[in-house]
C-alpha cells in the first residue's frame, strides 16, 4: 500500500476571463481497481507537447506567483485573439504530464497487475505531473532490473515519435527522410536509428552550432536553414539520399513549402523525360509540431504529385495495429540505454516546475536542453 492517502499533482486551467492558472493540489491516492496499478511517479520529462498543454495560448511572459511554497500557484494572460482556441479547455482544471516512471506501490487482483507490485515501469496515459499516478497495466513497461526512473522516464513520446517515422517511410515506399529541427532530443534519437538501421537521413537546423554537433555524433547530412547556400544544399542532400519524405517539427513559416521545392528540384535533377506536371514521384511532409507559430507558408512551385499534411503518433500507432505497435515498445525495451538513451540538462520538483525563472527556461526549448521533474524530491 502507498505510505500516504493524498499526493500533489499539477494542474493547469484556463478560465473564461482570459486567464491560465497553474496550480499544485493535493489529490487523494486512489484504490486500484482488479487490472491497474498505484505507480510512485519519480521522473517524468518536460516534452514539447507538455508545455503545449500546460500552458495553453497563454503568454509566458505575463507569468505571476502567487499561493505558498508548498503549494505555488502562477497565473498568465491569455491574449484576447488567441482564446477561440482554449473554447474547448474552458473551465477545465486539466492534468499535466504525458509520460513517466516509477514504482508500482499497489496493484489489483488480476494477475498482470500483481506482477507488477514492487517493479520499477515506464508509463503513459497523462497526469504524470504528479506524485502518484493509477492507470491500466497495459500503460505500463516493466524495465530492467538496472534499469532507473529516470532512465524509463522517456521510453514512449521522442522514441516512438522517432520509431514511427522510420515506420511511417517504409510504410509509404520512401526509402530516406527528412527531419527538421533535428538537434533536438528526438532528432538526436532518430540519427541513432537511421545509422543502425541503414536509412540515409537528411537533418536540417537553423544554427551552425547545431549543426556540428550532429556532425560530431556521425549525422553525414546536416543542412543550416542560417546559411545562404541552405537550398542548394538541400536539393543536393536529396539528390545523394533520395528522400521523398520529411518530418517538420516547425509547422509554421516557409520551412515545409521549400522542402517539397528542394525535393522537386532533386527528382528534375536526375530526370530523363520532361513533364509540364511536375514529377510523378510523390512527396510528402508531415507537420507534427508548431515550433513556429506563423501560417504555414509555401509557392506551389513543385508539381502534383505532393502532398501536406498532420502527423500525430497516437493515431498513427492505432493505426498500425496493437501487434505492430508492440513491436515498437519492444525495441525501445530493448535499445532504452543506447539507441533510446535521453539525457536531461536539469531535474527539478514540481514546486520548482512552478518557480517563475526556472519556467522561464524551460518553456526557451533550447537544443539539447531537456528538463526532468522528480515529482518526490521536495
């Protein structure tokens, strides 16, 4: 059984004045029922897509502190244009936190949750940001026994985010891909698979800095949107690798548009019959984040045969199936100390989750900073 019957938890709601709230409360621990478990939440990372639901529309910059130290509360403004989007979050006091570990601390009836009592597992379901966390087992990875939280914290979103992409080429007859904002974390875990698997990945980033240091980690197409040579070496990139397919982590601005020119230009490069119509190999984006906040802009200057279009992990593993998407889970089970391996800039607490500059920096995203709440030291 757990050693207490409440456990803080953060919360993050949007009220129809137009303001975000950020609060810690003291949530009771709740009873498993037969098929789930009471997990010990002892790390859970700070991903993108956390401080998307976090924080909401809201501007970080307006950030105030108010409540105790045990139990801060921070409000923000949410700018008057932007509030359509919250429509659907309104009044909803909404747990934060995709993914995590910890230890099972109390388990059901059924077998496969008794199996679990006392074992350190990575979990996903939401609500992490918390001391204790109760879900299915089926949200839940057993890890090895040398195996820490900390080390577990990061085993489904960036690993399986970077799994279904290599998936999601071969699934749609690509054979190399494209991935932008590609020293981040999840860029950094994709160059290790495509250099284990075989796959020609062209990276793309906007700093030379970032650039030499996935060169240093054996990335061979590394291309600096900063540089005034950007495109040519893009199309030259896709003209070496052949990929036809790109990851965009940016969404906004001209990035998308230009990685299917560059594409176009790549396929008429080695083309040997001209067509009014563009090639007929097909190219794809997919948008899968909103690093850049602006409209997605792009001159259709590459053809018919494209196409633009979302990416999302969740729907993409329902849609390969609960077999296949095992298989995944499987390898980062298996690679979770190398080729899935996730190092973490800082830990803090949840209190300090809450500490108006240690939120400022978090919420700058900076390549190769990851942030680490270890929801028990207080």
């Amino acid at each position: 059984m757990t050693p207490t019957t409440t456990g803080l938890q953060l919360r993050s709601l949007v009220k129809a004045s137009g303001e975000l709230e950020l609060r810690l409360i003291d949530e009771p621990v709740p009873t498993p029922s037969a098929n789930e478990v009471v997990v010990r939440v002892e790390a859970t990372p700070i991903n993108p897509s956390d401080i998307g639901l976090l924080f909401g529309a809201a501007d970080v910059g307006t950030r105030a502190a108010l409540g105790t130290a045990s139990h801060p509360v921070v409000t923000m403004h949410i700018p008057e244009r932007l509030m359509k989007s919250m429509q659907g979050r309104l009044d909803q006091s909404l747990p934060v936190g995709n993914e995590g570990a910890g230890t099972v601390v109390a388990a059901g009836s059924s077998a496969a949750a008794q199996a679990l009592l006392g074992k350190t597992v990575a979990m996903i379901g939401g609500g992490m940001y918390a001391q204790y966390r109760c879900l299915d087992v089926g949200s839940c990875i057993a890890l090895a026994p040398d195996a820490t939280a900390a080390d577990g914290a990061s085993s489904f979103v960036n690993p399986l985010t970077a799994l279904g992409m290599v998936e999601t080429m071969r699934r749609e007859g690509h054979k190399a891909l494209v991935h932008t904002a590609a020293a981040s974390n999840l860029g950094q875990m994709l160059n290790r698979i495509c250099q284990k698997d075989g796959i020609a990945l062209v990276n793309i980033v906007r700093k030379p800095e970032q650039a030499e240091l996935l060169k240093t980690m054996g990335a061979r197409y590394v291309c600096d949107t900063s540089q005034a040579t950007f495109m040519a070496d893009l199309t030259q990139a896709l003209v070496d690798t052949g990929a036809t397919i790109a990851f965009d982590a940016t969404g906004g601005g001209t990035l998308a548009g230009q990685i299917l020119t560059c594409m176009e230009a790549a396929l008429n490069r080695t083309a040997t019959v001209y067509s009014r119509y563009g090639s007929t190999t097909h190219k794809q984006v997919y948008i899968y984040g909103g690093l850049e906040v602006r409209p997605t802009e792009f001159n259709r200057n590459f053809g018919f045969a494209w196409g633009m279009g979302g990416w999302l992990l969740f729907p993409f593993l329902q849609r390969i199936g609960e077999a296949d998407a095992q298989k995944l889970r499987n390898r980062v089970s298996a690679e979770l100390k190398t080729t899935f391996a996730s190092h973490y800039t800082q830990h803090i607490t949840l209190t300090q989750a809450l500490d108006l500059d240690v939120m400022a920096a978090y919420t700058q995203r900076a390549t190769g900073s990851k942030y680490l709440i270890t929801p028990h030291v207080l």
